[in-house]
C-alpha cells in the first residue's frame, strides 16, 4: 500500500505478533484466487466515468468477502473498516490516503452481484479452480440440508414475516426460516451443488437437484429414504441412505444385524464429511440467521458462504491462488 500512513497503521505495522485474525486474513489472502473472481465481476463493474470515481474493484470484491467471514452488515462493515486496521489493510484502504467506502457504497456492491447472478458464479469459478487442481474428483456425492433460521417477528416496516420463509418441525422444536441443501464431494468434503427452499420443503424432495450427474454413488442419511424412485429422478447414481433410527436400534445380535450395523456405521462415517461445510459456515464465519428477506438474496449468499467455505477447507494445503 503506497502512500504516507496514519497512525493506527503505522501502529499496525510496527507489531510484532500477528493476530488470530491477522493470520487467518494472510491464509485467506493467499487461497482465494482474487483474479479469478474479479474476473467475474469486472464485465458489470461501473467504470471511471465524469461522476464520482468508483472504489476499485478488488478492494470492494475483498471488504465483501470480510463481511462474510464475520457476519457483518453493511453499517458494521463500515465502522470496522475505520475501526480495525487489520481489515483496511485486508482491503487495500488507509485513512491517510484515502476514503472508507460507507454502508451504501457497500450495500450498492452487493445489489450488483445479486442484480447480475454473480454470487452463483463466483462460487462456479472457485469450484472450476478447485477441480483444476483434483480437489473435486465427482465418483461419489454426499447430500445433507440445515434449517437457517429467520426472524419470525412481525414488527418490522412490512408488518409481516417474509412470506418466501417457512416453518417446520424438527424434534419436538419448531423452526421458522429457510434450509440450505447441499452436495458434497465424498472425497474432499467440499460443496459442488446449493439449493435454497423454504424450511418446510422435505430433504428427499431435493436429492437429485444436488447431483451433478457424473456420481456413481450418492449417500445420504434417512431423510433421503426413497430418493432412488422418485418420479422426476434424472440423475442414476447408486443411493446409499441410512436406516431409520428405530429400524437401527431394533437390530439384534446374529451374524446378519452385526454386518448391517458395522455397514451403517461405515455409511454414518463417509457422511460425516458433509457436516463440515455447515460447521464452517455457521461456527467460523457465523452465519446462523438470513439477512435479508427472500429467498433469492439468501440463496446468493450461501453461494458466496460456500465458495469461502471450500476455500478455508484447503487453505493450509493449497497452491497459491
């Protein structure tokens, strides 16, 4: 960064010890292939024209990626730009030299992407850079759904919960909000396929749309029970689908029921991989709730939280992006 540097980065500098977010920035700088998704953006990016000059594309597309690896929003963002020098750093900003974006500009950048479809092409080109280097091998996809939970109040401007988000039973608890469906690599563990449906919306129902096609072999636990002969099945991968738990616990001792255990417990161990990417997404980035209301606006977040996400997965064994 060029340039004289005010105080708080000048005190940045001068540390000796980075930071926990300090390292995980510089591991997060290193993967993300920046050229890659600017790309992306670049053909809708607003140019330099007689009005006000634009912020530039790679520091927007990075104070973008920061409000999701902490769950900010736009306002937040804004105050930490100025507050945190880790992050003005992170995005290419000084106080001495220049200006913070404000919530609007930040705001405007997001419209942008859901306005021309990018966040699913970002997430397209990370898995396009992932299967480049032989991280997503397609013999076998692993499929699970989370519920995303939404604010069920009514005291907002529209006097009404959002209509797109539903709820539904799990246990003997009820929920209100939205499910993030995903397809997982059975190999690597990482996200190839996002669905967003209201939370009522039954997981079996949206097996095959977490296929791509090439798998051999699919799994998933017994909420999936019956995905091999739904009607509008397109894709033909060999479903391998838990036992229902009663079925499970009623099974005895013979030769058999012990082979049908050791099996389960085989099929529970390979679908443990597909946990990992909802881990990430809500314990590491903390993303436990939809921000904003719709469907579409939050299906194209959980695209861009994905792509983070399989990149985080790699970041400690992956090449340079």
């Amino acid at each position: 960064m060029a340039g004289q540097l005010s105080f708080s980065d000048a005190e940045y500098v001068g540390k000796r010890k980075p930071t926990r977010r300090e390292v995980f920035l510089a591991e997060m700088d290193r993967v993300v292939p920046w050229a890659k998704l600017r790309a992306v953006i670049e053909p809708h990016y607003p140019k330099a024209g007689n009005g006000r000059r634009p912020y530039e594309l790679a520091t927007m597309l990075r104070i973008h990626c920061l409000q999701q690896w902490y769950a900010l929003s736009d306002p937040a963002m804004e105050e930490e730009l100025y507050e945190n020098a880790s992050m003005r750093r992170f995005a290419g900003l000084s106080l001495a030299t220049g200006s913070v974006p404000d919530e609007t500009t930040i705001l405007n950048f997001r419209h942008l992407l859901e306005r021309h479809g990018l966040a699913r092409q970002i997430f397209e080109a990370v898995t396009a850079h992932l299967s480049a280097h032989g991280l997503l091998l397609r013999a076998g996809t692993i499929v699970d759904a989370t519920i995303i939970s939404a604010p069920s109040s009514t005291k907002n401007e529209a006097g009404a919960r959002d209509p797109q988000m539903h709820q539904t039973k799990k246990g003997n608890q009820w929920y209100f909000g939205m499910k993030a469906h995903i397809g997982v690599d059975a190999e690597s563990g990482l996200v190839h396929t996002i669905v967003g449906t209201p939370a009522n919306v039954a997981d079996v129902t949206e097996a095959d749309n977490l296929l791509h096609g090439e798998e051999t072999i699919a799994l998933g636990d017994a909420g999936y029970t019956g995905a091999d002969k739904r009607p509008n099945r397109k894709h033909k991968a060999d479903w391998q689908v838990a036992m229902k738990p009663g079925k499970r616990r009623a099974l005895g001792e013979s030769a058999l029921d012990r082979l049908t255990e050791r099996i389960e417990a085989l099929k529970a161990q390979l679908r443990a991989r597909v946990e990992h990417p909802f881990r990430v997404v809500k314990r590491q980035f903390g993303y436990v709730k939809v921000r904003y209301r719709g469907l579409a606006k939050n299906t194209a977040q959980l695209h861009t939280l994905f792509a983070l996400s399989n990149l985080w997965m790699v970041r400690r064994s992956f090449p340079t992006g």
